[in-house]
C-alpha cells in the first residue's frame, strides 16, 4: 500500500476521478471526448505530473489546491459552460489559431528525415555529444534563441565594418563570420536533442526553430555580403537562400515530412559557407572582387565567366547547380502528392504567389527608384524583406501545424501592403524631375519598421496562442511543477 502512494501514476488517475464532479453543472456534448482524448495522448508521458498539468491547462481547469482537483475553472472562463468550448474561443478572438487549430496543434507529429552522409557519419555524432553540456532544465527554445542571436551579432558585425557591404572589413571579422555560423548551425541542431531529452517536444519548438531559420537567410545574407564584398549583389544572395527554404517549407506544408537530401543547405550548404568565411579570413576579402580567371586559374581561359567578379561567378554558379535543382525537386514532389490525392496543383502553387508578389514588387520598387536602392542601402533592403519572408514562412508553418485547409493563405498577403505606397512613391519621381515626394531614405527605413512590427506582432501572438492551447512555456521547463498535492 505504501508503495503504490509513492507512485505518481496512481495519485494522477485518483485525480481524474473528479473530473466528473467538475463536470455536474457542465454541458458534456464535446468535453468528454476531448478530454479523453488528450488523457490518451498524455497519458503514458513519462512525467505524469506534466501530463495532469497540460491536461487541465488544455482545457482551462484550476489544477491547484487539494483534491478535488480540477473541481474549479479558471474564473475569466466561468462563463462558459463548456471548458474546452470557452479555450477556443478565446483562442478564436486572438486572430492566428482557432477551435479547429487548436485540435490540429494537438494532433500534430513533426516528421523528418535527414539522408546526409555528412550529418550522419561526422556531425550526428558531434551533437550527441554536445547536447549533454546542457543542464536538462535548459529549455530547448532557449538554445535555438541563442543561435539566433549568434547570427544576428554576426550580421551586426558585418553592417558596422561595412556598412555598404562593398569594403573589406578587418580579417577578425571574417573568422567571427565562421564560428558564429558554426555555433548556429550547433545549436540549430541539438535544440531537438534537448526537447526529445527533456521530453518537452511541442508544435511550438517547431514554429520557433524554422522561425528563427527564416530570418537567418537574411542574416547570413549580410555576414556573407561583407565577407565577399557583394554590395548591391547581397540582395541576390539571400534571394537564392530564401526561394529553396520558402519551396522546402511548401512541400512540408503538402508532404508532413521534411526530406533532406544527401547534398542540403542546412548541412553542407552552411558548413561550405563557414569554411568560406575561414578561407577569406586568410586571404582577405578583396579576392572576392577581382575577376574570377584571377581567382580561380582553371576558368582564365572561359571568356565572359574569367572577366567577372568573383563573387558574382559564385552567384551565378550557385543559382544554376543549386538553387535550380531545388526548385525542380521540391515541385516534383508536391506535384507526385497533389496527383495522389487528386487534388489541383494551381491551388497547390496559390501558395507560392504572395512570395512571389513580394520578390517582384521589391525589384520593381528598386527599378523605379531613382537611386539604386539594392547598392545604397543594400543592408536595409534584405532586412525589410527578409522580416516580410519570416512572416510568410511563419504564416505557412502555422497553417500546417494547425492542419488548415491548402490553398492561398490571404493572411499572408499582410506582409505586401507597403509595397504599393514604396512603388508609387518612386513613380512620383518620374513626374517630378527625379524627386521622389518622400525621400527614398524614409520610404526604406519605414519598410523596415512596418515588417518589424509585422512579424513581432505575429511572433508574439502565435506564442501566447500555442503556449495557451497546449498548457506550455515558451522559455521556461515544463516538467518543473508545482506539487499535485
């Protein structure tokens, strides 16, 4: 008898035994089941306590004080007779997740498959042992948080030694550009190792993850720019980052699973790009700018490749071995799934048109202009529209993690509507002697404060929505209760 008391399992199942004197003067057309059903899921958790505590915040239920339990709502969902009814509800008012999402957050699985040689033989290894450095009440999303910051201090150092990203920053920079990118690329992967160690996996983690992966493009974009002095260029280079992760994300959103192939960008590609950074702190960044026959001897003798920067030769070489052959893989596959569910592939690609609209209306707005917006303010523009690209990532994951309907999400067209005041405000120059009616310098930096307040709007109202539907944290442990007592 003595040893059964201990035992937390026992004492979590003579608690939902007064589940149904909470339920006397509750209307039971769905709670049961609901509730069942997440007892199902959470049931056999290996912490009990965990379960008992995302149980009764799943459906708003004052879980403290002494038995009975959870004889006691929450006093802003007294009103509602239904306890599971009233959660979505509030959910419903919040504007990203409703009734129909919060079921789908609760059903959802990530699925993944990595079929790199390098991870598999070299890096796996690596992170498995890394991860043990980190004390188990260390929340994953803290470790993918500090990647990010990684990033965004190496896009700092990047814009301040080189604000043009046109002249070569100190060396030390470069070697900075490297190991803060070998450090994200880490803790980018040992964030699941800690959430499957601390058995705190949640939706959220993978919001938060390929979240904060979107804005690295536009990051990484500007620590490469200085590195190869890419100038105006730099916009391109984060166009050829951003169109195989937005593709990869859509096949996702149709597949469930996320396939990496042998050869994949978060592997390879960013382990390329730090040995990159390692190379130019040895021989500085003016090779990026010389003529490519200079650079590389093998291609003098090729006559339009040999006569052109460096680092233009490599933006060419990648978009025709890398990013073309993405974009063929990942349509292919979303084109095999769509024909086997019978299903309309111009739906399919409806996805795809508000990053599209947002690529041609910045190029437009650039070729309008009457100042080259991409060489003048080049860290500006890949920010503006690198926070515009996070907010359609971020929109499309939230929609298969919610398992909504596919097609075009009109939400997503949210991060477009400064573009239309951006463009006519540069065809006013060609009615007034070149003179933009607002200075272009405002006209960029207001494109950059409206896609700020874009996404930290989104970021912030989709955590509270997640955390509230699945009873969770964002930044602290869960496992860690207060006593069930």
């Amino acid at each position: 008898m003595a040893e059964v008391s201990h035992s937390p399992i026992p004492k979590m199942l003579y608690n939902l035994r007064y589940l149904d004197q909470s339920r006397l003067c509750i209307s039971t057309t769905t709670v049961d089941s609901q509730i069942m059903d997440c007892v199902h899921d959470r049931i056999n958790q290996p912490n009990p306590q965990r379960s008992l505590f995302i149980l009764s915040s799943s459906f708003a239920i004052d879980y403290s004080g002494s038995p009975p339990l959870l004889s006691r709502r929450k006093a802003p969902l007294s009103a509602h007779k239904d306890p599971f009814q009233a959660s979505t509800i509030a959910l419903s008012e919040m504007g990203y997740i409703g009734a129909h999402g919060v079921a789908g957050l609760h059903r959802h699985k990530y699925s993944g498959v990595d079929h790199s040689y390098v991870a598999k033989y070299v890096l796996q290894p690596f992170w498995t042992r890394f991860v043990t450095f980190f004390p188990l009440w260390v929340p994953p999303n803290v470790i993918t948080l500090t990647g990010f910051v990684f990033m965004f201090t190496s896009a700092f150092l990047g814009y301040i030694y080189s604000p043009q990203l046109d002249s070569p920053p100190p060396r030390w920079v470069h070697f900075a550009h490297g190991l803060l990118l070998f450090l994200y690329q880490t803790f980018d992967a040992v964030d699941g190792k800690q959430a499957r160690r601390t058995n705190s996996s949640s939706p959220l983690g993978e919001l938060f993850d390929h979240g904060c992966d979107a804005l690295v493009c536009a990051l990484e974009a500007i620590a490469f720019g200085s590195t190869a002095m890419c100038g105006g260029n730099t916009f391109w280079f984060w166009v050829i980052s951003a169109i195989p992760f937005f593709l990869a994300t859509w096949e996702y959103y149709f597949t469930s699973t996320l396939i990496l192939p042998v050869i994949n960008g978060p592997t390879e590609g960013l382990m390329l790009i730090y040995l990159v950074h390692f190379f130019t702190a040895f021989v500085g960044a003016e090779w990026w700018a010389q003529q490519f026959g200079k650079s590389v001897s093998v291609f003098s003798w090729v006559p339009y490749i040999s006569e052109i920067p460096t680092n233009v030769a490599v933006l060419y070489l990648m978009i025709a071995f890398a990013v073309v052959p993405t974009i063929y893989s990942n349509v292919a596959n979303v084109y095999k799934i769509v024909q086997a569910r019978k299903g309309s592939m111009l739906l399919a690609l409806a996805m795809i048109y508000p990053f599209a609209v947002l690529l041609s209306g910045v190029l437009l707005w650039d070729y309008l202009s009457p100042i080259d917006l991409m060489w003048t303010y080049p860290v500006f523009m890949v920010v503006g529209t690198g926070l515009a690209f996070g907010f359609l990532v971020g929109r499309m994951i939230l929609a298969h993690l919610c398992d909504e309907p596919k097609g075009l999400k009109t939400s997503m067209c949210m991060s477009l509507l400064y573009l239309p005041f951006a463009i006519a405000n540069a065809l006013t120059a060609r009615l007034n002697d070149g003179t933009p009616l607002v200075d272009e310098f405002w006209v960029v930096l207001g494109y950059c404060v409206f896609t700020i307040s874009l996404y930290l709007h989104f970021a912030t109202s989709v955590v509270h929505e997640i955390t509230t539907a699945l009873g969770i944290y964002c930044f602290r442990d869960a496992t860690v209760l207060p006593s069930l007592v």
